[in-house]
C-alpha cells in the first residue's frame, strides 16, 4: 500500500495500540484514505515543515468497530483525524490554532504547559472548534470543555 504522505506511511496511519489484544483488521475505504492524505498534507506535513521530526501519531485511522472500543468521544473512522504527541506538544497545539485550517483540536490532558496527546481533524467544513478535556467527578469521566 502506498503512503499516506512522505512522512506518514500506511502502516502507521491505520496502526493502534491494543491490536494485539483486539485482534481486529483496520482496513480504511478509498475516500477514508483520501480523508487521510488531506489531513496529512494540510496538518501533519506543515507540522514536520514547521517542527521537524519529533511528532508521534499516535492514532490515525480506525475503522468503526475499533473507534467504538479504543476511544471515548473522538471519531477516527472518517480517516480525516489525528492524535498525535511530542515533547513540542503544546507549541504544535498553538501553532495549529494560530495558523492551520481545521475542524476540530482537541488539548487531550496532560498539564497546563503541555497536553499528552492532541487530537486534531480536518474536513470540509473546517469548523475550527477547540476543546479541552477535564476529568468530572461528577460523571466519572473525561468530558470536553471549550479551550480558553
């Protein structure tokens, strides 16, 4: 299969943490790998160009049945997302809501300077809506705040 991008190779575009316990094919549609080289090109390339290589994707694609049971609240299965992570997060992060076209970027926990993970998506409509998450211990759970 060809890449996804010059720096994102198919493997690691549909590759996820757990396939070892799942055991479940993720094998994307033709328009789910458009949807992924879009996103490649218009955030993970400018990205590299800005950064340089200390970006890790930590999800890419991941078909319906895996975006059901890996992640909470965070859709993948359209193949026009990301979550990455890097020891730059929080200046990546910044530099996507700056000066990138996007639909959604999430700051994924982590601490006030740095998040783990960002979670980033690029569609059509490009509604550039960001977000944090917080833990509620009322719900028990991680929820999604506006970022302020």
């Amino acid at each position: 299969m060809e890449n996804i991008s010059k720096n994102i190779t198919f493997e690691n575009w549909t590759n996820y943490k757990g396939k070892e316990f799942f055991k479940v094919e993720n094998i994307p549609t033709e328009e789910q790998i458009t949807n992924g080289k879009l996103i490649a090109e218009n955030i993970f390339e400018k990205l590299i160009t800005q950064f340089g290589e200390v970006i890790t994707i930590e999800n890419g694609f991941l078909n319906s049945e895996l975006n059901n049971k890996i992640l909470i609240g965070l859709n993948f299965e359209n193949g026009d997302a990301l979550k990455i992570s890097s020891s730059k997060s929080g200046e990546i992060f910044n530099y996507i809501k700056d000066n990138l076209e996007f639909d959604a970027l999430v700051w994924f926990c982590g601490s006030k300077n740095n998040p783990q993970y960002i979670y980033v998506s690029y569609n059509a409509e490009n509604k550039k809506q960001i977000l944090k998450t917080q833990y509620s211990k009322e719900l028990k759970k991680m929820e999604y705040i506006d970022f302020e």
